[in-house]
C-alpha cells in the first residue's frame, strides 16, 4: 500500500514568518490532497494536487507537487494565527480512497 | 453545493451499547462510502469502503462484526458500532464519493463510550 511521509511533524512558528510541511510518497502519486484539520473537527479541504510541477495558490497557501510526482510541499506565506492545526496530505489509491500522512501539528505563535 | 452531512457531530454512551453514525450525501448521489477513524493524535486510518447496495470491504484489522456498515441507498450510509468499548471512542468520519469525481468529508463524529 502507499505510505505517505509528513515532514516536519510538528511545527512552531512566529505569526508572520513562512514555512513548508512536506509529503513524500513511497508511490507516484496519482492524486494528492492537502487538508487541514482543528483535532477532533473535521477536514477542511485546501488543494488537490494531479499533475507533475502543479501548482495551485489559495490565500497565503501554496501548494506543489514534484514533476517526479512522489513529493508535494505545502508553504504559507506570512503565517497568522488563523493557519494553526493540523494539517494532513492525502493520496487516492485506484479505489479512491485516501491514505493519509500522520499530520503536521502547526502552531503559529504572537 | 454537493456536502455529506454526517450526525451525530458528539456522542456518549455507556459501554456495551451500540451506536450508530449516519452519513447523508446532500445534491449528489455517494455510490461508494468510506469511513475512517482518527484516534487521539494520530492520523485518519481507513476502516472500510462501502458501495451502495453490496457488502462493505474491511481493512485489515477492522471487526466487521463490530462495526456494521449499511449502504442501502445512494444518500445514507451508516456506521454502527455494536457493543461499544471505550478504546472505540475516537473520531469517526465518512466521506463520500461518486464515481471518479470530488469526494467530499462529513463532519465527523465524536465518540465517547464511558
């Protein structure tokens, strides 16, 4: 089965600065999906990621799949409070299903 | 928009009850259903995939017996756990898809069993 990386796993930075959660795939990836989550709430869905060098921008989130297309890398530019959470990548398996990392705990301090 | 409605979002119950979750696909019809659980800490695990009207797939591990899935009809798929324990609570989630297009996630639930 696919296995997905996160990196780091877990994340404290000042409001305002940037920074990079990463996701590595043991696979190619077929398609991959950046959620975020509040523990215990459910999913927020960010991006969806399918070909190789995508990439897509909402807000001050960025995201981007490799051409190589086994890594994806989400950035958020000048970090507010707001971002904090956990935020997960997920990729489809050919029943599409989703595996998912085991999360970036992402806490954005004053 | 297309949104799977999933409820109850918190639920409590005494240990040896049984509890059933229920996810409704609201403006599109969920031909397959999966539930996932999240245990404290830990990422969203995949227990099982349900197609509407045939007998749902378990991952490894899973207790069909336990958790009984019922697909029955394109809109409502639920989730019953039987004779609850308290390491089932978790968060419990469904997300449904039709054919090969955008899935969406219910809420979740949370499940507490004293």
């Amino acid at each position: 089965s696919q296995e997905l990386e996160q990196s780091p796993q877990s994340l404290i930075v000042q409001e305002g600065k940037n920074l990079t959660i990463n996701c590595t795939s043991s696979k190619t990836l077929y398609g991959l999906y950046w959620y975020k989550q509040k523990y215990g709430e459910g999913l927020i869905f960010l991006m969806m990621l399918q070909k190789g060098g995508e990439e897509k921008s909402h807000e001050k989130i960025t995201a981007k799949l490799d051409e190589k297309k086994q890594q994806s890398s989400l950035h958020i530019t000048a970090s507010q409070p707001s971002h904090a959470g956990i935020y997960l990548c997920g990729a489809e398996d050919s029943g599409y299903a989703l595996n998912f990392g085991k999360g970036t705990s992402l806490l954005v301090t004053p | 928009g297309a949104v799977v409605s999933q409820h109850p979002s918190r639920v409590i119950c005494k240990s040896g009850t049984s509890v059933k979750i229920e996810c409704r696909s609201l403006d599109f019809q969920a031909t397959t259903m999966f539930w996932y659980r999240q245990f404290p800490k830990q990422s969203l695990m995949l227990m099982a995939t349900s197609n509407e009207g045939s007998k749902a797939t378990y991952e490894q591990g899973v207790e069909k017996d336990k958790f009984l899935i019922n697909h029955a009809s394109l809109t409502l798929s639920t989730l019953t756990v039987t004779s609850a324990h308290p390491e089932d609570s978790s968060f419990y989630i469904c997300r449904g898809i039709h054919g090969n297009t955008e899935a969406f996630f219910g809420q979740g639930t949370r499940l507490t069993v004293v």
